[in-house]
C-alpha cells in the first residue's frame, strides 16, 4: 500500500545506494546522500515550525540539487512544498505568499535579501541541512499520521484577477498517474532524465517522482540552454539522456535550425511534449528522424495532475492535421459535455472535463475560484462526484481519438506557461493604470503575445516594457504593441476579443 | 554597433548593456530575450543564423553579436 512518496523513496534508496540520483553541471549526489541530507534538513525545519502539518512551505531557490533537498525535506516534515521562481517581480511572489501564508520560505545567500524587510519567516537550505541531525523516530512517527490524500505540492498558474491560483495536489494523485506511466511506458531505474522544465512546472514535481519511485537519474539541464538548442543537445549527448519531457517550443526551435542533423542525436528512447499544440510539420523532423524513439503527445491542465490524455505517435501523423490528444490515461475518465451538459457524440465539440483520482483537491485559499472550476458531475445525480471543467474544447473521433480545438475562455498556454490574457489586461488597465481599454491576443503561429490598446498617443514598447517587468515575469510580457484610436466593440459594445484574435492570426 | 545596442535597449530598456563584459554571465538577457533578439537580427539584416551559431559565446557581447551577424552574411 503506497500512501506517501517518502516511504517508497526509501526503498528505492535501499536499492540504489551508490547510485548517482541527480546530476547539475559538475556535481552530483548518490540515493544516500540525497537522502541524508533530506532528512537533517527535514530535523532542522521542524525544530523551527514545530507540529504544523499540511500547511505550506515556500521554496525560493533556482534549479540545483539543494532545491530538490528542500522539496524533500518540506515532504519528510509533512507539509507540501510551494517552488517560487527566483525570476518573478517582487509583487507577484508576495501576492501569492500573501494568500497562501506559508509557515516560512527556505532559500539560499544569494537570494534572501529578496526578502529583505518583510516578517516572513526565512530560512536557509545550507544551514538545514547543516544544522540538522536525522532522527529517524521523528520522521516515523510524524509520516506514520500522513494519509494519501494530504497535500504533496502546490503549484502557482495565472488567475484572471491578478493574483495567481494555487493548485493543491495530494499523494494519492500524483501515483495515480505513476501507477499509469509506469504500467504504460515502462520506466525504471535505467532512465535517465533530461529535466529541463522550471521547477515550477508540474512536470518538475513528475520528474522527481520518477527519480523517487522508479530510481530514475534526474540531469538538471539549466533553464538557460533553452535558448541555445545546440548546447542543450550536447548536454543530453554527455549525461545519456533517454527520456525527455518538454514543451513543443524548444522541439519545434530545434527542428527549424535542422539541428537534428548538425549533432549527433541523443540517445533519447522516449519523448514526452505537453503544454502546447506541436505544429505536425515540426514534430515529423523529429518522428522522421530519431526512428528508434517513441514520441508521446501529453495533455492535461495542472488541476488533474499532469496530464489526462495521451496519443503514443505509432504510426507516421498526415502532415496537415494537428496531432490528436488521444485517448485518457489509465484510471481516468474524460466527459466530453455540451452547453446542455450532455455527453457529445462523434464529432461534436464540446467541453472537456475530468472524472477520477488524478484530480486535485483545489484552489488553495480560494474557495469561490475552487467552486466554480470543480463541480458536480451534471450525469450524477445519486452521490457527490466532482469533476473538473478544463475550459478546453475538443471533440472525440469515430476511432475514440480526442482532438483539442482551443479555449472557451482567454487563457493560452506560451512557452509552457500557462497563461490568462485577462490577467495582463487587468493589471495594464487597473493596476499599472497605463491605458483604459486594452485586449491582449495571442498570434499562435509567430508564439508572441500581441497588445491592442486604446490611446490618443502612442506609449512606446519600452516604456510597456519598463512599466510591466515589475508586476509580471518576462513569459507574460506581450512582444507587440498596437495603438487603435478605438478598439472594435461587439453589438454589446464590449471589446471584440473575437476580431482581435481573427485579424492577429490572419496577417500572417 | 551602435545598431545592436540600441536592438538590446530596445529589448530590456532597464538595462545598461554598455557597462557590461558579459550580457549571460551578468544576467541581463535571458532565453526570452535571446529569440527575439534572434527575430530582430534575422529580420533587419536579412540573414538566417545557423543553429549551431547559437552559443552563449555569440551573444555575451555586442561585438560578438556583431560578428555573428556577419558570419551569417550580415552588412554590419
């Protein structure tokens, strides 16, 4: 019986004592190491935050191994991790600790003074694990409460209000989705994984599952070669990558400069890519070439843990159709519904929503946003259920495949970043109060977020720049800026975001 | 030169490119930055750079992106 993610890391310890668990640049730690040093600083954390479980605590650290001792750590102590990106603008981070009201944040030297004159608690990695002495019996006793329904980890994603949402998931749901990974593509201890996503993506925390429960060598490739593909490949070359899970955009990145063809071509067995569509002409460079790999289309919003739907790339995809999402992982259950909430039939768009155990347990601190995205099912009428509405359309095929459409509402996904267009606005129109009408569309084709704005003069993209870098992190920030004297109304006299979207996406 | 300090002005205004060494090692453009400075030069100079050519050491300074951009056919 698995409840938790500490006592199978501990038997994955016990077998690979010796072995290298994770690799960054020139160092590296064994199982045993990681371990140690998670459990003194897990003794450390608690002689400060004392009996508090299920209650978060931040990490504000880069990608390195000490962020994965924290993250442990803050699991052995029984309260979920919350990873912050050392990137973000001061306000953003302090909205989202302001509303989650971790017990304290753990980061380092060289990023605490991020934290200069504010009460929060901080603590730093290198004097927890120093400090601190494993002791065993504690730990024991305090997991041995832990059910497989508390929380693991949060996770940040926009909110259309400006302050971000925080994802809750437990225990129980991110095995859900290992029991399904491992049943279906097989991963042990002979993988070896080229982590490239923040670890403020839900794919980070998947990563350390695998490391945790299949005994998987994690190789954290820093966040800064996603602009040099070339050295990107060299590193995967050098630490015998065979499994990747990105986003399309830096595959696709790969593919226009035919780097497949320049460097020698990583010995990758499987390929992971979610978080956007993979344009089909990109994707069959790589499907064409690297023929002893097998390539998987991922979908899934955070809030059902990972992904939901899969489609295993087994036969060679017709270039001019997008790649179908698939058909739902093991243990979940996919409801296509109509604005009738009834199930669609073949070929009828509809609303995709989440049934199972994959889901998370909502939106922390926020019950109003919590309510409105998990809901009853409407097919259930005889006991609680709840499912999850994604916001996303799709339609399922005559085969049982499901094709993404796009969004019901203003959210896109860049870069990987999820992201709500309606955040942007807000925070331009009423925070920065920089214009007084304002709609932000994204071009899909050229991956760049383009603003209109209403003016009678232009504001120059570097005062845009200059004014949105100290509310937003630099994924968020438009690439274009156009001035109309009046922004298209609809018949309602609302902005048309619709005519924006249409006119962005035909120019090209 | 003149030309690529104003596209990296252009690109992070808050920064002063030219009391640095080293714009990756100093943190003042990020990956971000890096592909749409890429855009701008491919665009303005007419040019297609090689994947290959895409290392940090092209773009650490503006003569490095300079001679990039000539590698790569550039008039610059």
């Amino acid at each position: 019986m698995n409840i938790n993610f500490l006592d199978i890391f501990e038997n994955t310890v016990k077998k690979k004592i010796n072995d290298t668990a994770v690799v960054h640049r020139e160092s590296s730690v064994t199982f045993s190491e990681l371990m140690l040093s998670a459990k003194n600083a897990a003794c450390s954390l608690i002689g400060i935050i004392g009996n508090s479980v299920n209650v978060p605590v931040a990490v504000f650290l880069p990608k390195q191994i000490s962020t994965i001792i924290a993250d442990l750590a803050i699991m052995y102590s029984c309260n979920p991790f919350m990873n912050l990106d050392v990137k973000t603008p001061k306000d953003r981070i302090f909205n989202t600790m302001e509303l989650i009201k971790p017990l304290a944040v753990i980061t380092d030297e060289k990023n605490k003074a991020f934290f200069d004159g504010t009460s929060y608690n901080v603590i730093l990695i290198d004097e927890l694990i120093n400090s601190g002495k494993a002791d065993e019996e504690l730990l024991l006793e305090r997991r041995s409460r832990l059910i497989d329904t508390d929380p693991m980890c949060l996770i940040n994603t926009s909110g259309s209000t400006g302050t971000p949402k925080s994802v809750a998931l437990n225990h129980r749901s991110f095995f859900d989705f290992m029991y399904w990974s491992v049943e279906r593509f097989g991963f042990d201890d002979s993988f070896v994984v080229g982590s490239l996503s923040p670890v403020v993506f839900d794919i980070y925390d998947f990563e350390l599952c695998l490391m945790m429960m299949c005994g998987a060598k994690l190789v954290l490739l820093d966040a800064s070669l996603a602009s040099f593909p070339a050295k990107l490949l060299e590193g995967l070359n050098k630490n015998s990558v065979n499994f990747i899970f990105w986003v399309p955009s830096i595959m696709v990145n790969i593919a226009n400069m035919d780097l497949l063809n320049k460097i020698d071509i990583p010995p990758l067995k499987l390929v992971w890519f979610a978080g956007e569509v993979f344009p089909t002409k990109q994707f069959l460079y790589w499907y064409d070439i690297m023929k002893n790999t097998m390539f998987v289309n991922m979908y899934g919003p955070i809030e059902i843990t990972l992904d939901c739907t899969y489609y295993a790339v087994e036969k060679r995809p017709d270039e001019n159709k997008p790649l179908p999402i698939g058909i739902p992982c093991r243990n979940t259950d996919i409801l296509i519904l109509n604005d009738d909430d009834k199930l669609c039939t073949a070929g009828e768009e509809g609303e995709l929503c989440v049934r199972g155990t994959s889901l998370a347990m909502g939106y922390y601190n926020n019950p109003e946003k919590t309510s409105a995205a998990f809901v009853q099912n409407p097919l259930n009428t005889a006991y609680p259920e709840t499912i999850y509405r994604t916001g996303d359309i799709v339609f399922c095929d005559e085969f049982g495949l499901i094709h993404f459409c796009g969004r019901k509402d203003s959210l896109i996904k860049h870069m990987g970043y999820r992201i709500e267009l309606g955040e942007i606005e807000h925070v331009l129109i009423n925070k920065l109060m920089l214009v007084k009408y304002c709609c932000a569309v994204y071009n899909y084709s050229k991956k760049k977020i383009v603003l209109y704005y209403e003016k009678d003069s232009d504001i120059s993209a570097a005062d845009f720049r200059n004014a949105i870098k100290t509310e937003f992190p630099a994924y968020m920030m438009p690439s274009e800026y156009i001035r109309m004297e009046l922004l298209p109304r609809n018949a309602n006299g609302k902005i048309d975001r619709l005519l924006l979207k249409k006119k962005t996406n035909e120019e090209d | 030169m003149e030309e690529i300090i104003a596209m990296l002005n252009e690109i992070r205004p808050e920064h002063d490119f030219a009391s640095s060494e080293d714009y990756i090692e100093d943190g003042l453009i990020d990956s971000f930055d890096i592909i749409t400075l890429i855009n701008m030069l491919e665009e303005k100079y007419n040019i297609s750079i090689d994947g290959i050519d895409i290392i940090p050491e092209n773009f650490n300074t503006a003569e490095n992106i300079a001679e990039l951009v000539r590698k790569s056919g550039g008039n610059i």
